[in-house]
C-alpha cells in the first residue's frame, strides 16, 4: 500500500460518505434490541445475538474481504461491499414478514458482511491520504462524520422502531385473529420501511463509487490467508488488535443496553414528571420524527436521549482530530480511556438524571479510540499495512461477544455490576496507549 500524495479532496469526501453510512445502520441495529426482546419474548443474553450476528461478520469476513480486495481492486470492493449491505437490508422485509428471529439474525449477517468489506478498505486507505504524520488526526476527522451517522440515527430509531407500542405475549394472546394479523402487519412493516430506504441509499452511494476517481492504493499482489497473520510477530499490533477488540465491545455493550438502563433506573416517568427534561426530549423528537412525547411509549421517551451518546461522539471526533494532530495520539487516548472509566462509574454509583447523562457522555469519550488504536497500530509497517489492517477489522467481532457477556450478566446480576466489563475494556485501552507511547516500531 503506497501513500498517496497531492489533491486527495474529492477521494476523502467520496470515501467519508462510507463512515456515515455505516455509523448510521450500525446505531439502527442497536435500536432492534429493546423492540426484538418484547416482540420475541428474549432474555438480555438472547436479545444481544442481534449484535452477535452483526460482529461475528467481522471475525469471518474481514480477512477473505481482504483477500478479495487485493484481487478485484479498491473501487470494485467498495461496490461488492456496498451491494451485499444493500442485500441485507433488503432482506429484513421476508424476515419482518415472517416474524422469524433466525431470518433477522441472516439479513443482519448479511448486512454485516458488507460493512465489513467498506471497513477493511476504508480506515486504511483514509490513513494513507496524505503525510504519515496525519493520520491519525485524518481518520479521526473521517470517524467524526461515521458519528454524525450515529447521531441522527436514534432519533430515525425513535420515530420507526421505538415509537409505538409494543404488545405483550399475553395481550396478543387475548386478540382475536384479524386483531392478531393487523398487529404483526404493523409490526413488520415499523421494520421493513427504514431498511428498505436503507438499501436505496446502499444503491446510491454503489452508483456514485462508481464512477468517482479513487486513487490507487493496493498493488494487486495476491495475499494468502497466512500472510495476514504474519504480521502478527509485530506486538503493538498484537496489542492493537486486542485494543480494538475490547474497544468496540465496550462501546456496542453500552450502547445496546443504554435505552433499557434508563428504563431500568425509572427514567421515562421521570423525564415525563420534569418540565425541563420533557421539554428537551420533546424538541428531540419533534425535531427528528414529527412526533410529540405523548405519541411514544416509554422506550421512545428515553430513547430520544441516546442522540447524546452518539452526539457527543462526533463532537469528540472533532475534538480529537484537533488534538490529535498537535498532542502525541497516544497520550490523548490515556486521557480519553481515563474519562470514559470516570464517567461509567459514576453512572453506577449514582442514579437519576446524574446517572443518565454521565453514561451518555461516556460517547464523548469512546469517541477518538478506534481511529486512533487503528493508526498507532499501523504505525510504521509498511507493505504489511494491508495485511495488519484486515486483522485489526477482524478484531471488531469484540462487538459480538462483550455486548453478550454484559447481558448474560444484566440477566443474573444487575446493571451496575454488569458494566464493570466496559470499565475493565477501557482499562486495557490505557495500557495499549502507555504501551504505544513507548513503543517504536
């Protein structure tokens, strides 16, 4: 991979356009959670297969994606990339239609499996747009507009997944069978439209890759899947790779489980009770959806808030493509890691309004680690960028399996001691920066 040198502009906004795209579906199947748990009858641990299916895409796919790039070329991965996250999407209407989890779980997979292959080609290439120096701060400012994606998406979440009531078995029970059919129709189709618009934006930005001028940055060289792994001998990428892992299952974790945490500590009545707090929940979602407070259920009061986790996200990546680009990256990440362990304990150990926008703001924090644990862990390899690129997209399967030890333990214990594991996730992000910090490659 070479990097690439003079008027990038018109491929960075091309390539920028991907991160909000994945940022917004990825926070559109974090809101599937609370909706598939009482439409399924789902414990916690089996609600989180929802992300399992979607981060186990990451550990199967990203290597031969990888592999794929090297061999068919940039611009036509990102439009296989784009055309099977389309397919996906598309998907979701016979699995709404049939109400069968295991089909949402295969369109999810599918879907996944996509994004994936944008992932392995994007971060690096973006990395590679300009000086070395830069790249950090480069990805971070591309992360950034992934977060706009996620800002704008609870409140697409509020209007269309979270807004109306959801009925339980027993009131289903006593319907009679057309009352029964018209409630599934509603239900499938509360689904079956955000995804179909979905896939048309898919199909969309396949048409605008294609004929946008991309420069070239993979050889073409053939990689076998034991090349990849390879680069494993260098140990801050071995370090990097388990940074990202527990990275993204820190951030998914909290993320998937935000909306029934508050509904866990009496928020919804309590935002309705407080003028103030029903007053900015109820510009949230007029501003987004059209709808007033008093049109959605307790799932849509509280979710209206979740635009502060993402929000402050991409307020974050702003931030830290500034600092990044005058502070060493590593240290900036110790700071960060520092602030979201801060932040998830004092959450846990207060309640109320206190509780709520502290695990919101933790968004703010989460904001700078992948890009910047991406960058560092790249730092300086070379031709092996490629290769040490498809591992470190591998690692994102940290989405699957935190996220489902974290509601194994909601299920058996509690909230509180159930986000420890995100507390000791950031933990291990302080260790890799000190090790970063240190380290040359």
């Amino acid at each position: 991979m070479k990097q690439v040198t003079g008027n990038f502009k018109t491929a960075f906004i091309a390539v920028t356009s991907l991160f909000f795209m994945w940022g917004f579906i990825t926070v559109l199947v974090d809101a599937l959670i609370p909706r598939l748990k009482e439409v399924f009858e789902l414990q916690y641990y089996q609600a989180s297969l929802v992300q399992f299916a979607w981060f186990m895409a990451y550990g199967l796919v990203a290597i031969p994606a990888g592999m794929l790039l090297t061999r068919i070329g940039y611009k036509k991965g990102i439009v296989v990339g784009l055309a099977t996250a389309g397919l996906g999407c598309m998907l979701f209407y016979p699995a709404a239609e049939l109400r069968v989890f295991g089909l949402f779980l295969t369109a999810l997979f599918v879907l996944a499996s996509g994004i994936t292959m944008l992932q392995v080609a994007a971060n690096p290439y973006i990395a590679v747009l300009g000086p070395p120096s830069g790249a950090a701060s480069r990805l971070n400012l591309a992360q950034a507009f992934n977060s706009l994606g996620t800002t704008i998406a609870p409140m697409v979440s509020a209007a269309y997944l979270l807004g109306d009531q959801i009925m339980g078995k027993d009131a289903i029970a006593a319907m009679d069978e057309a009352q029964k059919q018209a409630y599934y129709a509603s239900e499938a189709e509360s689904v079956q439209m955000p995804f179909l618009v979905v896939a048309g934006f898919f199909a969309l930005l396949a048409v605008f890759m294609s004929i946008s001028h991309l420069p070239k940055i993979l050889s073409g060289e053939r990689k076998t899947i034991s090349e990849y792994f390879k680069v494993l001998r260098h140990k801050r990428l071995r370090f990097g790779v388990l940074g990202i892992f527990v990275y993204v299952g820190a951030e998914v974790a909290i993320g998937s489980f935000l909306t029934n945490y508050f509904l866990n500590l009496g928020l919804a009545e309590a935002v309705l009770r407080n003028p103030t707090m029903n007053h900015l929940a109820s510009s949230i979602t007029s501003v987004f959806s059209g709808k007033s407070i008093g049109d959605l259920d307790e799932k849509g009061v509280v979710g209206a808030f979740l635009i502060f986790y993402w929000g402050s996200a991409m307020i974050g990546r702003f931030v830290g493509a500034w600092l990044t680009s005058r502070f060493r990256p590593a240290h900036v990440l110790r700071v960060f890691a520092f602030g979201a362990i801060a932040l998830v304990l004092l959450s846990i150990s207060t309640s109320g309004f206190l509780a709520m926008f502290s695990i919101l703001l933790v968004g703010f924090f989460n904001s700078i680690m992948f890009p910047t644990i991406f960058t560092l862990s790249l730092d300086g390899l070379g031709e092996e960028t490629p290769e040490a690129s498809g591992v470190l997209v591998t690692s994102i399967v940290g989405g699957a399996f935190i996220p489902m030890i974290v509601g194994v333990t909601i299920d058996s214990w509690n909230f509180g001691i159930a986000f420890f594991i995100p507390v000791v996730c950031y933990l291990t992000i302080v260790m890799f920066a000190r090790y970063a910090s240190r380290d040359r490659v």
